[in-house]
C-alpha cells in the first residue's frame, strides 16, 4: 500500500500508519520547504474529534429536519445520522497524530508514506544519536561554551549536546540540528520541540 486507500478500516489505516512513520525522511522543517507542494492536499485530514463528530450529526439532524436535503442527498444523510456512533470518534487526537498533520495545510504529511529516497534532495542525512566528534568540536566553538537555552557558561566537562529537532521526532545528528546546552536544560527539554 503506497497511499491513502479509502476502503480499509481505521484500525488497518493506524496499524499502517505506526509502521510507515518510522521511515526516515526529510521533512519541510529540515528541508525548508515542502518537498510535496500541492501533493499534500490529496492527502487524508485527520478525522474529527468525538465532540466534533456529535456538533456535525447534530448539525444533520437539524438540517434533515428544516428539509435542506433532497432526494439521493437527503437518503445519504439520513443513513449517515442513522449510523452514527459516537464511539467510533477518538475523544482527543494524541500528540503523536497531531505532529503528522501538516502545519499549513493540515493535511497529513506525505513523508510518513514515503522514504528518503523519493524526496527531492539527494544528500542523506547522519541518523542515530552518535555525534561524530569533528562536529561536537565545531559545535561547541560556535556555540562558544554557552548553553543555548540559559545563556550558562560551561566547562568542558559540563557541556552537553541536545537535538535541537530529537533524534525520536526525525531529528538528525548534523551540526544544524546540534546545540550546546547545560545538564539541566538538556534534561528539562527531554524530547520536545
């Protein structure tokens, strides 16, 4: 499956979807730009929220009922208010669905169907968490000592380098995307953007 089929169950869609986003990409955060363009508005929106999904039937019904629908329209929309089961319906998306939607057009990201070769740029990225030590030393001069987020100046031995975008987000171990921090900071910012 290479794209959004719209005949396979949620369940098989999410199954899916876990597995393909662990393919390394390179995503318009890196990038700069989106490498997709007009392509991510033929991909999926992430479906509505539970009280999203009752404010719309609710909407239905009070529509079917001022007579707005005719013939096989109004059939469809009955069928539709008829069926509707609010527990289909995720209470809240998780913060892990919402970083796959894009930022501009909401849509889901088509990097999560595809893998690095298939983007535009021909440069593979350094992935994992291994710094290489040619660039912990380019870092820290530019960095000049200092952690990035407090401002502290740091002795060598308390110098720590944080994924500004984390390695578990995408993040890739190139001097652009490695910083400088102090133990606290670097410990505070964890995993987050």
């Amino acid at each position: 499956m290479l794209g959004f089929d719209s005949r396979i169950s949620d369940k098989a869609f999410k199954r899916e979807w876990n597995k393909r986003i662990k393919n390394i990409c390179k995503p318009c955060w890196e990038l700069k730009y989106c490498p997709y363009g007009p392509l991510v508005e033929d991909f999926p929106l992430l479906g509505p929220t539970r009280e999203e999904a009752i404010e719309h039937n609710n909407f239905l019904i009070k529509q079917l009922e001022l007579g707005a629908y005719k013939g096989k329209r109004k059939d469809v929309f009955k069928k539709e208010v008829r069926g509707f089961n609010p527990i289909d319906y995720p209470e809240r998306h998780s913060k892990n669905d919402l970083e796959k939607a894009c930022s501009v057009f909401g849509h889901l990201c088509p990097v999560f169907f595809t893998n690095e070769p298939l983007t535009e740029t021909n440069e593979l990225r350094r992935m994992g968490r291994n710094i290489p030590r040619h660039i912990m030393l380019r870092v820290v001069r530019r960095d000049n000592n200092q952690c990035q987020l407090c401002g502290k100046i740091l002795v060598d031995n308390e110098i720590e380098f944080d994924h500004i975008i984390p390695v578990s987000k995408g993040g890739s171990s190139e001097e652009h995307n490695i910083r400088v921090t102090c133990f606290e900071c670097n410990r505070n910012k964890s995993n987050k953007f």
